[in-house]
C-alpha cells in the first residue's frame, strides 16, 4: 500500500542512485517520461499510480485497482490470521497484488468489502469526516418496536470509547429483520446497538456502501473489479466529504 507522493528529482535520484541535481540535465535532454509525455519540471508531483520511465528503463509502472469482494461469514478482514480464512486469501495475488481492505466487517457478518492498492483512496473512503454511509440488513432475535428507531435516530452513548453514536437510520422491515444505515464504524457497532435492546443479531450482511450496492451475480466469496460508473460515483461522494 502506498499513498506516497514524491518530487520528480527525488524519485529518480532513489531508484537511480544518481545526484537529484544531475536530474535536471536528464529532463533538459528529454530522457524521461512522465505517463507517456517528456517531463520537464524536476519538482513534479509523483504518485504510486504514475508511470515513470527514464531512458526506456521503466522505473515504475503500477494500475491502481478497486475490487468488490462478497465476504462470506466465517472469513476474516485481516492481512493475515492464524486460525481463519482471510479476504485476501480469496483473491488472485497474482492479478491483483498488494490490496489492502478499506472498511473492515466482522468474522460473522457478510458482505460488500472494498479492497483497493490505492492508500490515498481507502484513506479518503474511511476516514470518519467521509460520512459515506453503510447499509446493512440484520435479522434479530426478537421483535423489533419504534423504541429501536428513535434510540437510532438519536445516537446511543458508548462509555468504552465515551462518544455517543452518530444518528443512524433504522427501517423495521418485518418483526425482525431491518435495514440500518450507518455513517462510522465502530468496534461491533450494530451489534452493540441492539445489544441496548437485549436483543442478540442473528445474522449481519452489508449490501451498499454509499452508492455502491454489492452485485447480485456475486457469490459469497466472489470478486470484481468495479466499474468505471461505480467507481466514479464513489468518487465524487469521496471528494464531496473532503
Ligand atoms: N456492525 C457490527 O456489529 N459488525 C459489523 O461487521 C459491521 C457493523
């Protein structure tokens, strides 16, 4: 993962071995490319998804990719884990290296995972101020009253972390199941929620992020990439929080 920007001159004075002020000389001589077009400002901005070539030899040259995963319970949303299957176990290393997870899901809740290489996208999509919202489906042991939408609604207070909830939305569908639409991502959050109620979850699957609805076609521990029109929807939702 890297969201790492770098300056043109410094960038090849690392991978190159040779003085940044040498660097001028290169540029001057039309000896490197920048995505394709002649480069001729050493202060350059560089990012992890530029490609970079300097006399032919190709110094860096990475697509960023943005993949939607249906997490089946029972894997884990972790780099590594001794005891269980993790998300990144169900993908193809090989065509699609180094992503990490941009919002985590519980080992028994299901769902849309993002997973990305792109650390400037996840960051964007993660970060509380990003008030892209969640939505999930939860089956609950017991019946479901409007008590549970108001206390939702109105944000419930968690000594542990000593911060009250955002508001969250809660639609009752039947007398237990709901939808619920949340905004942050706290430790077991839905779970605790209902657990003010008494009443355990039996089951949690997250079907949208922001715009993003998981697709139908997936099973669960199917992937794709997303598409250009999902990706550029999500986009915009991530700017508009900046
Ligand atoms: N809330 C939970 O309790 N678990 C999740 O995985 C996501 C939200």
């Amino acid at each position: 993962m890297s969201s790492k920007y770098s300056r043109l001159d410094r960038f090849i004075s690392k991978k190159l071995l040779i003085k940044r002020g040498n660097i001028r000389l290169l540029l001057a001589q039309q000896r490197v490319q920048v995505d394709g077009l002649n480069a001729a400002d050493a202060a350059q901005r560089i990012g992890p998804f530029n490609q970079v070539i300097v006399d032919n030899i190709v110094l860096q040259e990475q697509l960023p990719f943005y993949i939607m995963l249906h997490k089946p319970v029972g894997v884990v949303c972790a780099t590594t884990d001794p005891h269980h299957r993790t998300v990144l176990d169900l993908i193809d290393n090989s065509a699609y290296p180094n992503l990490h997870i941009a919002g985590r899901l519980d080992l028994n809740t299901s769902g849309l995972v993002l997973l990305t290489n792109d650390g400037k996208w996840s960051k964007g999509l993660c970060e509380p101020k990003s008030n892209i919202d969640k939505t999930y489906q939860v089956e609950l042991e017991h019946n479901l009253n409007s008590d549970y939408v108001s206390a939702f609604a109105e944000g419930m207070y968690f000594s542990y972390e000593d911060l009250t909830t955002e508001p969250a939305h809660l639609e009752i569908m039947t007398d237990t199941t709901a939808l619920v639409k949340l905004t942050q991502g706290r430790y077991h959050q839905i779970k605790r929620m209902f657990g003010r109620f008494r009443n355990p979850v039996k089951s949690l699957h997250r079907f949208a992020i922001g715009s993003l609805i998981l697709c139908e076609d997936l099973k669960p521990g199917e992937y794709r990439p997303l598409n250009d029109t999902e990706l550029a929807q999500l986009n915009v939702q991530i700017k508009q929080a900046r």
